[in-house]
C-alpha cells in the first residue's frame, strides 16, 4: 500500500495535490495520482501562472478566445474553469465514493479582491453559479475582510477552502464564520464542505528569519519549531470548537467539521527534513496538500504515524518561548498575510499581462 494510501486509510488524513495544469488532465497523470491515493486538489493564482505561461497546451485554446471582443480577464477565466472543470471530472467517482468528504477540487478568486467583502462575496457566489459542480471548493482568503464573506457563503450552502491563514486567532474567526454560516444556512447541511487552510512554512520562514536577527544560542535553538508548534496548536483548536452542544446541534442536521489543511509543506530549508511539514501534523480530520515533489519525498520515506497532538505541552512551550526572544507573532501572521496576497497578485496581474500580449500579437496577424 502507498504511504498515500496510508495516510488516509490508517491515519484518517487526506492527501490532496497542491497543482493543476492542462497535461495533468490530458496525459491521465491526475487520474494515476487519484489511484496512487491522492484525494482532492488546490490551486492559486502563482500555481496557475505557471502552467498557463509554462506550456503551450493552452495556445489552441487562447488562440480561439483571443478572437473576440471581450477582455482578457474573461480569457483568462476560460482557461481556468476548463482546468477547474476537468480537474473535477476526475474527482467526481471519489467525491461519491466518499460521501462527499473528499474529491474537491479548489479555485480562487481573484487576489485583488482580498480587501473587498462585497466584491469577494459577488465572485464566489458567481464561480459556484458557473462552475455549478457539488465537489468545487471556491478559495477565499482569511483575511478580516475574508470573514464575513466566508460566513456569506457558507449561509448559502456553497462550500468554501478557507486560504491564507497564519495566526491562531484569526483561524478561530474562520471556525466561528464557518459555524455560524452553516446555523443561518436552511438547506442541507450534508452538502456543504469546508477546509481551513494554514500556510505552514512560512511561518518557520519568517519566524527563523526574526531569530537569525536575534542571533543568541536560545534563539537560534528554536529555528523550525514554530511552524509545527502552531499546526499543533490549531488542532486542539479545532479539537475545541467543534464539540459541545452547540456544533452537536449542527452535526444532528448533517453538518460537517471543517477540517485544518496544511498548505506550503515543502521543506525551504535543507536543513530540515524534507518531509517534515506532513510527517509532524498527521492525524484524522486533516487534509494535507502537497506539491508534487514533496507527494515523491514522502512516498518515498516518509513516516506514517500519528503525530497532530503529540508533545502537545512541547509545542506550547515552542510557541510561548518566541515571546521571550522578542518574536510577535501577530506580527508574523500580518507580514505573511501581506507577503502571500502580494504574492498572489504579482502572479495574477503578470499572466493577464503575458495574456494581453498574446492576444495583441494573435490579432496583428488576422
């Protein structure tokens, strides 16, 4: 059996692919990776950057959009949703089979509406309306604006990847939107799905960067803790939202936990293990979504055990220590935040630039 395999059959973890792109859908490898173990799937706007400008199995399919009159955006949206819509296809047995726990497949809305509930709220319901497929997760950012629009949504019975999150406190403002959409919502509950996801090695980025500055030998002892210690700790905040009566009343009319994803866990420093952001934070209700060559390292030597609350009281003390050595983690979550929207958007305006200058040189030649 895949380690894939085991993660999901022995462990109660689903591990889902961190990429999309056209070849994926026409060579078959997405299927392979489904019957390797692989059990849903994300995208973002950087992801989706690359395939699109990284390989010409999207020219015909531009070269026939580029001919008309509306603007790129839509073009862009084109390629996209036919990704989206394929990636979904290949899914669809397995969200079935599963009862709808797993086969998603996520996109995002666009990065430039980070800031804007109402236009977030607007896109969303308008990529659920097109797409119109019960295993489509629509992305949208945890940001404070993000909030309320993930409540919206939820209200309305469509299923939301929660994405950019970074601070413990802000994930449990993502649970609450989640519980108390779901409370407004009067349709069936046992179709809506939601995931929260935690950029995990970012957090070691930034937080190892801020000990480096502090340059002492108890600070620097504590490079590549953090990131685990907070996954860690967002579990047993999970463990503690959703139990108690009031979700039990939830989870009577069908309703179903939204489960931590761990996101960004390929290992950026070589000094670490290069399995270490899946091998550290596996356990049931989890989704852990890997890019390809982290899915090759950990089939090839990772480990598969329980390992969410273990040495919970050492995670703790991890987390508490940064404190002492200066370390404000609100402030880590908020450079993050602005890091990876910038990130996301830098990736979004340059495709729809390349796009325009595609379409620019396909309409000098008609």
């Amino acid at each position: 059996m895949s380690r894939l395999r085991q993660l999901f059959d022995e462990q109660g973890q689903s591990p889902w692919l961190d990429n999309l792109k056209r070849g994926y859908l026409t060579s078959g490898q997405l299927a392979a990776l489904v019957n390797d173990g692989i059990r849903g799937l994300t995208s973002n706007p950087t992801i989706l950057q690359k395939a699109i400008q990284g390989s010409p199995d999207y020219d015909e399919q531009f070269k026939e959009l580029a001919v008309d009159d509306k603007p790129v955006t839509d073009d862009y949206w084109a390629l996209v949703l036919q990704d989206i819509n394929g990636a979904l296809d290949v899914f669809t047995p397995l969200y079935e089979q599963s009862g709808g726990r797993d086969g998603f497949a996520s996109v995002e809305v666009s990065p430039n509406l980070a800031r804007d509930t109402e236009g977030t709220i607007a896109s969303a319901r308008d990529l659920h309306e097109r797409i119109n497929r019960p295993n489509l997760f629509v992305k949208i950012p945890a940001t404070a604006e993000g909030v309320p629009a993930i409540k919206q949504m939820i209200s309305e019975g469509r299923s939301i990847n929660v994405t950019l999150i970074f601070s413990l406190d802000r994930y449990a403002d993502v649970m609450e939107a989640y519980i108390s959409g779901l409370e407004a919502c009067t349709g069936d509950l046992s179709r809506v799905a939601s995931v929260g996801s935690f950029f995990i090695s970012r957090v070691d980025t930034e937080v190892d960067r801020r000990l480096d500055a502090v340059g002492t030998p108890e600070a620097l002892a504590h490079r590549g803790k953090a990131a685990v210690a907070q996954g860690k700790l967002a579990y047993k905040l999970f463990e503690e939202t959703f139990a108690g009566a009031r979700w039990e009343a939830l989870e009577g009319r069908g309703a179903r936990v939204q489960r931590p994803l761990w996101a960004s866990t390929s290992t950026k420093n070589p000094a670490y293990p290069d399995t270490l952001y899946v091998d550290e934070l596996i356990g049931p209700d989890t989704v852990n979504t890997m890019p390809d060559q982290t899915i090759e390292l950990f089939e090839d030597h990772g480990t598969v055990a329980r390992t969410i609350d273990a040495r919970l009281d050492e995670a703790q003390a991890n987390w508490d220590a940064l404190a002492s050595f200066g370390i404000d983690v609100d402030d880590v979550a908020k450079v993050l935040e602005e890091e990876g929207l910038a990130s996301f958007v830098k990736s979004f305006e340059e495709l729809l630039s390349a796009l325009q200058a595609k379409a620019d040189e396909i309409a000098a030649q008609i």
